[in-house]
C-alpha cells in the first residue's frame, strides 16, 4: 500500500512539472483558432449539403 501511495505521490509532482513547461497559448490565439474551426466547419457543412442535394435530385430524376 505504502508503494502505491508513493507512485501517486510521484506521478502528481511529475504531472506539476511538466504542466509547468507547457506554453499556454494567448486568448488571441484561442479566439483566432476558434474561428478557423467556426469557418471551416461551415463551409465543409454547406458542401456536404451541395453533395446531397445533388445527390437527391439525381436520385428523384432516375426513379
């Protein structure tokens, strides 16, 4: 028991550590990410409706 207390001791000062060395990023940054992700999103959303419109109507054309 007293060595599984000691791991999660250990793995909880490494854990600290290595959050210490990461570099978080600005919110200029996040909010700069975010819209990349807000626009590609939308743009992939309307082509994929394009597709399945087409598709439909191709559908409703053959039968």
């Amino acid at each position: 028991m007293n060595t599984l207390i000691r791991k999660i001791v250990q793995f909880t000062r490494e854990s600290y550590t290595e959050l210490k060395k990461v570099v978080w990023p600005t919110f200029e940054d996040v909010v700069s990410s975010v819209k990349v992700v807000i626009i590609s999103t939308l743009i992939i959303a309307a082509a994929l409706g394009l597709v399945d419109v087409i598709f439909l109507l191709g559908i409703q054309a053959i039968f």
